[in-house]
C-alpha cells in the first residue's frame, strides 16, 4: 500500500512530467534528440547520477540475464563500468563491463518506471539510446523504443534504489555524468560526492550520512592547504591525514578543522566516529569534508577486498579507549590492505533471546542497532570475507547448545545469501563456549555444499591472565595477538 505522501509525489511527477513535454517541444534545446559526439566509444564510463550522485550498477554483480541496474555508491568495480557501443544512426547500446551484456528496457516496455536490466545484445531498439549532452556537460541517456529518458526513479538518494524509464522532463534526476574510469574529477567533499568511498553501514538522514554499528569510515583524496569535517552534534571523531597514525577530536561538532598549512598536491583523509552504544548518545552523523578556497577532492582507489566483522563488544573493540582501530578486526583489514567494518554490539549473542538479547543472527540485517526492521540493502557493497565472533554472551541467556548450532546453521545461511561469494570465516570463542556447536554449524554448511566457510580454532590466542581486561576483553596487546593469528587465514583466501 502506498501512502498519501507516496500518492502526492507520483502525482506530482506525472504534472512535472507533463511540463517537461511541453518545455520539450518549445524552451528546452538541451532536450533536442541530437545524440553527442562527446562519447568516445570503447572508453569505460562510470554513470554517475547528478541528483544523487550515485552510479549506475548492475545489481550484486551478477552475470544473469535480466539482472536489475541499480544506483550504487561508487567503487569502479566492474559492474559499474559501462562502455558506448556504436548502434547506427547516432544511438549506442550501453555494455556492462563484468558481463558483457548491454542496457535494456524490461519486456520492450513503453511504461513510465519500466525496470532498466541487463541483457544479451540483440539488437532490439529497446537495447539502444541517444545520448544528449547538456549545457552543463551532464547528458540525458533517451531509449530509442519508448523515447523516454534514463532515470532515478523517485529521485532516490539511497544505493540499491531503481533505475527506471520516464518521460523526459529536464530534471536532475534525468542528468547522468560520464567519468571515464581511472580520470580524476574534482569533487566538492559533500555527502553525495562520488569521489568520498564510504566503508561499512552508512545510512542516509537527510543532508547527513549516520554511521551505523562499529568502525565505519570515510576517505577521500583532495586538494588545498586544509582540510576539515562537518558535523551535525556532538561525537567523538577520529581521523588520519595522508596515512598518519590516527588521532583524537574528543566531544566535537559543527565544522572542524583537522589539518592545516598541507603542502601543495593531492592529500587523503579518513575519517570515524566512536560507535553510540551504551550510555554514549554520540551523533555519529557526517555531513561531509571541509574542502580548503580553491580545494576539490578527487578519486582514490577502493580496495579490492572488504572484509565485515560480525560479534559482539570483542569485536567493538570495548572497552578499549581508541578502539576502533586498535582492535583486532581493524588491524586485520589494514594489515591485507582490505576495506573493512564492524557489525557488532557491546552484549550481543548469537540468538534473539525473550530477555532482550540482541541476536546477531537477526541483527546482521540492520543498518544499525537503533532500527526496528531489516533495513540493510546488501547491495551497497559485496563483503569478499565474513568472520563471524558470536557465542560468548548466549550462555547468560539461556540458549541451549542445541538452539545454538541450529542458529549458527542459519546465520551462515544467511550471510551466504547476503555475501554470495564470500569467504565465512566462523570464529570459535576464546572463552571456549559453543565451540563444537560452532565447528558443528560450519561442517553442516559444507556438506550441503558451501566450500567457502570455514572454522577458525582460536585454542590458545589469549590469555586470560595476560590479555585481557577482566578474563573477557582484550587490551590492545591481546587484539593485537588475535589480529597476527587471524591474518595469516584469512590470507589464504583473498
């Protein structure tokens, strides 16, 4: 069911779509079917939205016939880079690079909001479009079978959303920007700049990006002599400039200056936020990078693994006071040179429990642990390693051991459906609970088939005595101990 706020915007749209055809035929030259030379076939484009600035990609990276093009952030991975292939008479088809399949109207459609999917050339002119460069430099990309234009369906700010056809109507949400892949673009540091690389669970809140669970982060390249981050209230932020050790900006909002007097040339930032958890209501909210007079960001490289930690206050890092990067999940990830992020809960358990425990098998799904739904869009990245660290907090809840493996039997499942590809890595506690349920969960997925999970024997990593806090949480000595033994296994495999 839709609502009455949904109902008005579509039938807003239709009244602005109905202007735009009339705009088209008498004050809108840019709408003109006279296809650009500006494209230069056999270049590799990323398609970058101007409303969202978000990139056209096929979902999930799949190679299927009929897989749906969404908007993505910007990774340059294969399927989201596209090439301009010459179709007769000033029209191209569009080829997705990972499959080799092209840009096509759903069913040969005609339709206001017809899917946008990829499928084998055929020569279909449901398969070709003109593509009309703007005064802004931008184009509109119109299909030659229905005549209507690329779009951002509902102008949509958020990865995963549709791509779809609709009237031409001169809208933002019609105009695409074609950056060739590896060509620097100067970008101006905002929220929906392309060039940022967001690594973890970042939701949209209006002109702000909220950071969800443990150990997200932000990087960008730039130019100018400083470089600052904009705020919403108040957090802990820390953050590295040109790869220095990371730093402390304890209890700050607003705009902040992180660095100053840089030298001339391009630079990198990263930025994160100290997870909100327990009795700490920071707002990690992040409205964007603070860009020098004269000063642009431009592309930096993603890596091309990323790895997501899943656990529990051992994961988080807690409650260690530079956590999260002096945790073990984080030096992993910067040790193989990985994107990498931290799904976890101080207290979290495996199994939803009736006392209220998270259970991280239900969790997992969430784009934070304030939400009330499963809200995640596993599109917005593929994870190439899970390593999964659950089971300490279940026995104080009462989960039976039986319980225990049937639920890790699902919670593999389930992140083999979010992370098709993924290595699963599944952690045996180093409190020594549920370990042959654990072990047990792991075997049973392999014998129906997943050859990519397997179990880590954490016997021996840490001393309770030496290790640790309170005989649970690791200083940072102990995360480090983990971290030296955890690399090397997953090494093999990424």
């Amino acid at each position: 069911m839709h609502s009455s706020s949904s109902w008005w915007g579509n039938r807003l749209r239709w009244i602005a779509a109905a202007l735009g055809a009339i705009l088209v035929a008498t004050v809108l030259p840019g709408l003109a079917p006279t296809a650009s030379a500006a494209v230069i076939p056999g270049t590799w484009y990323a398609i970058s939205n101007q409303h969202s600035g978000l990139v056209v990609g096929i979902e999930g990276r799949s190679t299927a016939n009929g897989a749906r093009a969404q908007l993505l952030n910007r990774t340059d991975a294969t399927n989201e880079q596209f090439r301009f292939v010459d179709a007769g008479g000033g029209y191209f088809r569009i080829e997705a690079r990972h499959s080799g399949q092209v840009l096509d109207v759903h069913a040969k459609s005609t339709a206001n909001g017809a899917d946008i999917v990829q499928w084998p050339s055929n020569g279909g002119t449901n398969q070709q479009w003109q593509v009309n460069e703007q005064a802004d430099g931008s184009y509109e990309i119109v299909n030659r079978n229905s005549g209507k234009a690329l779009d951002n369906w509902e102008g949509a700010t958020t990865a995963g959303s549709r791509v779809s056809q609709y009237t031409r109507s001169g809208s933002a949400v019609q105009r695409w920007r074609l950056i060739p892949i590896g060509a620097a673009q100067a970008g101006d540091g905002s929220v929906t700049d392309s060039n940022l690389q967001y690594y973890g669970r970042w939701a949209t809140d209006g002109f702000w990006r909220t950071m969800g669970w443990a150990g997200g982060y932000v990087e960008a390249a730039f130019t100018g002599s400083t470089i600052g981050v904009r705020l919403r209230n108040t957090i802990d932020v820390y953050y590295s400039v040109d790869g220095a050790p990371e730093q402390w900006r304890r209890n700050v909002s607003g705009d902040v200056t992180l660095a100053s007097g840089l030298s001339t040339g391009t630079h990198t930032v990263r930025i994160g936020f100290r997870e909100r958890a327990g009795s700490y209501t920071g707002d990690p909210a992040f409205g964007g990078f603070v860009l020098a007079s004269g000063g642009a960001t431009t592309s930096i490289a993603r890596p091309a693994n990323f790895i997501e930690f899943v656990g529990d206050s051992i994961t988080v890092g807690q409650p260690n006071g530079d956590r999260p990067f002096t945790a073990y999940p984080y030096l992993v990830g910067e040790s193989l040179g990985a994107g990498h992020t931290q799904v976890a809960q101080g207290g979290a358990c495996l199994v939803s429990t009736s006392d209220g425990c998270y259970g991280m098998m239900d969790w997992f799904r969430r784009s934070s642990a304030w939400v009330s739904r499963d809200d995640w869009n596993f599109s917005t990245y593929q994870a190439t390693a899970v390593v999964i660290n659950l089971g300490t907090n279940d026995v104080g809840h009462g989960v039976s051991t039986v319980d225990f493996n049937r639920n890790y039997v699902v919670m593999l499942e389930r992140v083999r459906q979010a992370y098709p590809n993924a290595h699963i890595f599944a952690m045996g506690v180093f409190r020594n609970r549920y370990v042959t349920e654990t072990r047990n969960a792991v075997q049973t997925r392999v014998t129906a088939g997943d050859t990519r999970v397997h179990f880590v024997d954490t016997t021996g990593w840490v001393d309770p005595a030496t290790d640790t806090h309170d005989n649970v949480h690791p200083t940072d000595a102990g995360h480090r101990k983990i971290a030296n033994r955890l690399i090397p296994i997953i090494d093999q495999y990424i």
